[in-house]
C-alpha cells in the first residue's frame, strides 16, 4: 500500500513537471506577464513560485472533491470557456491596474504603448508592476481549469489513494512539479529582461509596460478564445494533431493558439518595440 501511494505521488510530481513544461494556457502566459514585471531574475522566481503555489493549493483542494466525486461540476459543457472568459477578464484588469489608464472608456481600445504615442494621455508616465496578491488570485483560480493532464490526475491517479485522508495528495505534488518548473521559468524571463542592454530605469519602464500589455492584451485573447468556445464550438474545438504524444503538445487547437498569441506576438512584440521606444525616449531628455 505504501508502495502504491509513492508510485502514485512520484508520477504525480512528474506530471506536473510536464505540465509545467508545456505551453499551458493557464500557466504560460500569467507567469510570463508577471515575472517580466517583476525585473528581476530573483523577484521573477518569486513570483513564478507564487502563482504556482497557488495552483498547487487549489489542485490539492480538487484532488480531494474528486476523490467524493463532487466535482460534477466539471463536467458541465464548455466550463473551459467559462473559465477563459474569468480568467481573461482578470488579465485584463490587472492590465489596466499595471498600465494606469485613466480614462478606461475611451475610442482606442489598444494600450497607447502599442500605438507608439508619445503623448500618454492614456497611461500614466509611470505604470505600476503586477502585485504578488494578483499572482496568486490568478494561480488559485487558474487551477481550475481541466485538460488531458487534469483528467489523468482526477480520473486515474486520485481513486487509487487509499484513504480520503491522502487523497489531496496527487494533486498536491501534481501542484508542486508544475511550481519548480514555473519558478524556473519566473527566474528566467526576469533574468532575460534585466540583462538587457538597458538601464535600471529603462528597464523597469519597460517591465511594467510590457507586463501590462501582455495581461491587457493577452485578457482579451482570453475573453474571445471563451467566446468563440461558447458560440461556436465546432470552430473552438478544431486542432492540429501532432505525433507527440504529451498534453498540450498532442493536439494544438485554441489552448495552443491563446498561449502563442500571449506570449510571443503580445508579450514578446511589445518587448521589442517598446524597449527602442523607451530608449529614444530617455535619449532625448
């Protein structure tokens, strides 16, 4: 029985480890926006952890409802999208808390970093960073959300614990394997952003923008995604099938799409625009 227990624990880590790993739409994209926030390679591993934590709490906490079977709830159709729509939503607040709009309301829907204006209106000159309370709201209710890797952990690992007592257990160190391949990615993207060729200054102006634009941006990649789910399923559920056989790489669908366009063409295209931006801005004064 013991034997049993450990196998399923030490499968259980290194599935979060995978999960970790993998382009997730629930990870990815959070992490990335908050660690570059943070500048700081150590702040970003702290933050990574933070998010990640969270996540771990909140899969122990489901292990637990799934070993009772009372996470019907879960089979409800499109709860995804539902979540896509929560999550997007507190992405795009949280943007909006990072880049200082002060007048929300307004003809350009787009952070005015993206429009290259020179005159902020929009923003104030000196937005504020991610805090680690919004890292872990994001990371509890991020947890939430099901896939091939969830399924395996609720359906398989979770019912062959031998008591209710431990049956947090799996999702625990499912939690745990994805938050030491998190922080390490936290530690990396605030790494990677402080060893730019740029001033303390610079950089944390940058930071706080890019974060800012990746949680706005990538809140309303997440709001459509959820939408599109919703009114047409066919559509949302189309995806490419791969020869590799690992959640999240199998089928390359709109999960796939969602961490793309948040990550690489949000988050990185508004580094990179915006890090000549400053420069010349601090250039001239």
């Amino acid at each position: 029985m013991v034997g049993l227990v450990f196998l399923i624990l030490i499968y259980s880590l290194g599935l979060g480890v995978v999960h970790g790993i993998t382009p997730d739409e629930h990870t990815w994209p959070i992490t990335f926006s908050y660690a570059i926030g943070s500048f700081s390679a150590k702040k970003g591993f702290y933050v990574g952890l933070l998010f990640s934590s969270a996540f771990a709490i909140q899969r122990a906490i489901a292990s637990e409802l799934a070993y009772f079977a009372l996470i019907k709830w879960a089979d409800i159709a499109y709860f995804n999208y539902y979540l896509y729509i929560l999550i997007g939503l507190i992405m795009f607040f949280t943007g909006i808390y990072v880049l200082r709009f002060n007048r929300i309301f307004h003809i350009e829907i787009l952070p005015a970093s993206w429009l290259g204006k020179k005159d902020r209106h929009e923003i104030n000159t000196d937005p504020r960073t991610p805090t680690p309370k919004m890292a872990l709201l994001h990371g509890f209710i991020a947890g939430w959300g099901f896939g091939s890797f969830a399924l395996i952990l609720y359906t398989v690992l979770v019912p062959r614990m031998p008591s209710f007592y431990l049956a947090f257990l799996p999702g625990l160190f499912f939690g745990i394997g994805t938050m030491l391949v998190q922080a390490v990615f936290g530690y990396i993207f605030g790494r990677w952003i402080r060893r730019m060729n740029i001033s303390e200054k610079q950089g944390l102006r940058l930071a706080s923008i890019v974060s800012g634009d990746t949680l706005f941006g990538g809140g309303i990649v997440f709001v459509l995604g959820g939408l599109l789910g919703l009114i047409f399923p066919k559509i949302a559920n189309l995806a490419i099938i791969t020869s590799i056989h690992v959640g999240n790489l199998h089928e390359l669908g709109l999960a796939f799409v969602m961490v793309v366009s948040t990550v690489l063409f949000i988050g990185l295209g508004s580094m990179f625009y915006n890090v000549h931006k400053i420069q010349e801005e601090y250039g001239k004064k």
